[in-house]
C-alpha cells in the first residue's frame, strides 16, 4: 500500500475512533444512550489495526484479494442475521472463508493455522461488531471483550478444518468442517463463557415459515443445513478456476456436470423450505384458551428504573393494567426486575408486593406473573450456594452471608402460596463471572464497577408455575435463547411460555428486535405459545407456528391482551434435544483423533525418508 494513502487512511480511521469515543463519553456523562455508536467506535478500531498490519494481510497474494473475500463472509453473515431479512445468504455466507482456505492450502505445504486464522478473524470480528455492537450500550468493557474474544472462539473450527483437510480425504475433511462448527456451537451453549447469540441456526429466526421442522430438529438443523449448502456451492465454485468472465461463468453452469451440481443446490436448498410451508400452513392451535394481559411500563433501566420511587413505578404498572385487564383475564405479565429490594423468605412483606397482592384479588381468575430483583440471609445451619457473597460489620464484625436472584414469582387470586422461580442461565460478565475462581484476582476491578464475583443464586431445575391445571414456564430474559434448555420447562409441564425481559440496556437497535425474533424459534421448536412483557424493547403473542402478533414500539409504555392457546403434545426436540450437536461433537472427536494419528504417521515417515 501507497505510505501517503496509509498514512491518510489511518488518519481518517482514528479520527472517527477518537470522535466517537469522545462523543459517547459526553453522552454518558448527560445520562444519554449511545445508540448506533458503538458501531462506528469499533469498526474504526478494527480498520485502523488492519491498516497497521496491512503487510500480513497481503502476505501471500501480494494484494488484497483474500482479505477482500474474508471481509465479503463477514459482511454476508452479518446482512443474512435477524432482523435483516436476508437469510438465504447465510447459504453462501461461508463460501469466501473456504475459497480463502482452499488457496492458502494450494500455495503452502505445511499446515498454515496462523494464515488461516487472520482471515478467518477478520470475517468474524465484522460479523460481531456489525450484528451485536449494540451489547456495548449495557457494558463497554464487556462488549470489547465479547466482540474480539467470541471472533477467537469462531476461528477455532476453520483452523482444526485447515489442519485436518492436509490428513483427511477430500469428502471427510469438508464433513469435518461441518462436524468442527455444529460441535463449537453445542460447546458455546453449554460453558460458563456462553455467548450463543450469533449461533447459525438463529439467523431463520426472521423466516420462521422456512424452519417449521425446527420442531424435529432445533436450531441445529438449521445450522446442518446452512453448512452442507456452503460446502455444495463451494465445491462448484472451486471447478471454476478464477475464469472471471460472465460469459464464462454462464457457459461453466451449463456444462451437464455443473448443471447437475446446481440442480441438487437448489434442491437441498428448497425442499425443506416446501416441506416447511406445508407444516405452517396446515398447522392447527388445538387446546385450551386463555386471556393474558402483557405489560410494557417503559422504565429506562440506565438512569430512571433504579432511581424512581418504588411508588411510581408501581402506579404505572397498575393503570396499564386497568386498561386491559378484564374479570375473564387468566394471567398478567410484568417485565424481568420490575420489583427490588424483596426478601426471598418475606415475600409478602414488601410493600409492592402486598399491594400487587391486593390489586390481583381483585380479579377472580387472575395470576399475575412478574421478574423480581430478591435476596435471602442465611441463617446459622444454612447450606450455602457457590453464588453465595459475605458482609463483614464494619462496626459489629458480625459476617452476613446472602444471595441475590433475578427471579420470578407469581402471585395468584386467593392463594397465599407464592412459587418462586429463580434465573439460572446467567449473562457472562454483567451478572456473573465466568469462572471466578480461576479470575480471582479480577476482584478488585469487579467491585470497583459494582459487579459480582460470584453472580446470582440459581436453581437445577426449570421449574414452571402451575395454577388450576395449567402450567406456564417463567423464562427470564437470556434464558430465551436456549432451545434445549428451554425445553426442560416442557417436560416438566409447562403448556405455554411467558418471557419476561428487560431490553432496554441496548438501546433503539438492532438488539431487542433480534431478541424478539429469537422467541419464534422457541415457540416453533416446542409448539408452545409465547406472551412476553418486556421493560422496553417489545411486549408480543407469538403463536405455536412462531407468528408475532401485537408486538408494541419501542420506547412507549404499553399493555396488551391476547389469547394464546395452551398445548400438552410434546415435539421431537423436546424429548430429544439437540441430539444433532450431540452427533457432530461425537464425529469431531473421532476426526481429530485420525487427524491426530495421520499427522504423527506422516511426520514419522518423513523423519524415516530423511
């Protein structure tokens, strides 16, 4: 590159970073949301390291042609992810970062990890900061680390791909990649730095027409078949040879073998989406009915949820209430913390909560179900949780040992007894931190930005909330994006889903809308209704097929009433789960270990031969 058009690219580059940054500093200080400039912030940040390194990324070719293919995947992946609804790209999204590994493969003998992690990055660091800057308007410094941390994670399967495709035969090392990332994926579920938003399957969450067998199958069908139709297109496109001619490309797709290829593209491609049109629309809600209220109250959770008088919060949530609510209402839904300062073992001693007793008894046939912030001290013999934290009296020197929950309760006409459900799928760094034990020496920096070590108090099992016969799962917030966990409320008897969330960390962005699309794939993959109450972001009825009706604006308080229908069949994904992650897990391992052992039989031939 040019040093005087360098020089005034970083320029350029910096500015914006440093502008930005003292842009959202001074909104902050105002108490003002950054909105769409954690954007600009981060992209700026990684284009002017691109620019510093520009050498490596020109390393092999002499010019920028495979950082070009690298940034086309990740731009691809990005305009296919909710709530762009452009998820057929997803079906070519990986093609580039293939293409990229084929060439590097051709020009260097040896396994060239380094080569094809950079590239690889480079797709993935833009996937994430263009898909989910938005999280950087809960957490800066979380948000930095989730954007370049998670591109890391996403690299790990093209790498052991690359090593495994100089061992394997042709057809197994591309089946070894499909095995690598659906495995990545079923790991990111389930470790204490679990960051799924951006898993595959998820990006049919705006085309829910496309993906009724999610009830068979889950997301990680979806993922499945996004990778085989990369690797089909792929290997069309690698018979090309660079002709870059359209008139050439034309007449390479009519050659017999070509148009074979294609043919059997568009069927992989088309069929489930036939199959899954016919699900959709003969698909028929059967069961019982029931009338629920959800409520919207608006509250911004920055700088007014946790400063307003406890009483005018509670007003508000009331007279939106009354305005829906009506003697044939079965269930009233509040949002995720709508109330704090509870004592676990006092419930009905909170003020709010006696009142909200008071409001229900009412209405005859009423249940409301609300988010709570509680806690509970333990008393002498108590057994204590690894959530558990400890006060020491600075005056007294008495120890205090407690926990604290984001919970939720419900509160029902004429019933003392109040079920208490406790949040257990907890959002790394902002309510827990990963492996704490091992981060010890993180204290510090956590107590100085009000955050905890130890996170909140969590429970095994999901527990749904039964009245009458009926059974209602209390999903909180990031719970919602679990299908697998999702579906132990099912099993336990949950007949409908109730959401209650708290989307107004991430600003009018892109961040809620993803999160309430996300709800779909739950409501498909279980066939159960869904009634979400959201702070801000969007109250919705999602109905079993993953239809959003009455979904709210944001920013606006709300209320709304639905019927939405109650369901006892159990699907496929309920009973097995995501037996396909299991599958691909399985499969990668026995891959790696024959990469493995044809790796140390080739290097022990090579030491013979020399």
């Amino acid at each position: 590159m040019n040093k005087k058009l360098k020089i005034t690219l970083l320029f350029l580059t910096i500015s914006i970073a440093l502008g930005t940054a003292f842009w959202m500093y001074s909104l902050w200080q105002q108490e003002k949301f950054w909105g769409h400039l954690p954007l600009f912030f981060f992209l700026a940040v990684w284009l002017t390291w691109v620019l510093i390194w520009e050498k490596g990324f020109r390393k092999i070719t002499g010019d920028w042609r495979l950082f070009g293919l690298s940034t086309l995947s990740g731009v691809l992946l990005s305009i296919a992810f909710p709530p762009i609804p452009l998820a057929i790209l997803m079906f070519i999204a990986f093609v580039p970062i293939l293409l990229i590994e084929k060439e590097i493969s051709e020009k260097i003998e040896a396994p060239a990890k380094w080569e094809v992690f950079k590239y690889s990055y480079n797709a993935f660091i833009i996937w994430n900061i263009l898909t989910t800057f938005w999280v950087a308007n809960t957490a800066f410094a979380a948000a930095f680390i989730a954007f370049f941390l998670n591109a890391v994670f996403m690299t790990i399967p093209i790498v052991l791909f690359h090593q495994s495709k100089k061992y394997l035969k042709k057809n197994l090392a591309y089946s070894a990649f499909i095995a690598y990332w659906i495995s990545f994926e079923y790991i990111h579920l389930r470790w204490e730095i679990s960051w799924t938003w951006l898993n595959i399957g998820n990006s049919f969450a705006s085309v829910p027409k496309w993906i009724q067998w999610y009830e068979y199958t889950g997301v990680f069908g979806g993922a499945l078949w996004i990778l085989l139709a990369n690797v089909f297109v792929f290997l069309l496109l690698e018979k090309y040879n660079d002709r870059m001619s359209p008139s050439h490309f034309i007449k390479f797709l009519k050659e017999k073998n070509n148009t074979i290829a294609l043919f059997k593209i568009a069927a992989w491609i088309v069929i489930p989406i036939i199959f899954s049109m016919l699900m959709y629309y003969n698909y028929e809600e059967k069961g019982a009915t029931i009338e629920v209220v959800a409520v919207q109250p608006n509250f911004d959770p920055h700088y007014e949820k946790f400063k307003l008088p406890e009483r005018v919060q509670l007003t508000r949530f009331l007279d939106l209430s009354k305005q829906q609510l009506t003697d044939s209402t079965d269930y009233l839904i509040f949002p995720e913390t709508s109330f704090g300062g509870i004592r676990k073992d006092y419930l009905l001693n909170n003020r709010a909560l006696k009142a909200l007793y008071t409001f229900v008894n009412q209405y005859p046939n009423l249940k409301l179900v609300t988010g709570i912030s509680a806690q509970k001290v333990f008393g002498k013999g108590d057994v204590h949780s690894p959530a558990t934290k400890i006060h020491i009296d600075k005056t007294t020197g008495d120890t205090l040992f407690w926990e604290s929950y984001n919970a939720a309760i419900q509160i029902e006409s004429g019933v003392d007894d109040i079920p208490f459900y406790k949040k257990s799928m907890l959002v790394p760094g902002a309510e827990f931190l990963p492996y704490y034990k091992i981060f010890f020496f993180l204290k510090p920096i956590v107590d100085k930005f009000e955050g905890t070590m130890e996170g909140y108090g969590k429970q095994k099992k999901r527990s749904p909330f039964f009245s009458k016969g009926i059974g209602v799962a209390p999903v909180i917030c990031y719970e919602s994006i679990y299908g697998e966990y999702c579906t132990n409320y099912v099993r336990n008897g949950a007949q409908a889903i109730f959401i209650v969330t708290n989307d107004g960390w991430w600003d009018n962005t892109a961040g809620h809308k993803q999160h309430l699309l996300f709800a779909r794939l739950r409501a498909i993959e279980t066939r159960r209704s869904i009634a979400r109450s959201a702070n801000i972001g969007n109250c919705a009825f999602i109905n079993q097929r993953g239809d959003i009706s009455q979904a709210t604006e944001y920013g606006k308080p709300a209320a709304i009433k639905g019927n939405i229908v109650l369901n006892n069949k159990v699907t496929t994904y309920v009973i097995y789960g995501d037996m396909i992650g299991r599958i691909a897990l399985f499969l990668a391992v026995i891959l790696l270990l024959n990469t493995f052992v044809k790796g140390i039989t080739k290097k022990n031939e090579m030491i013979l031969e020399g």
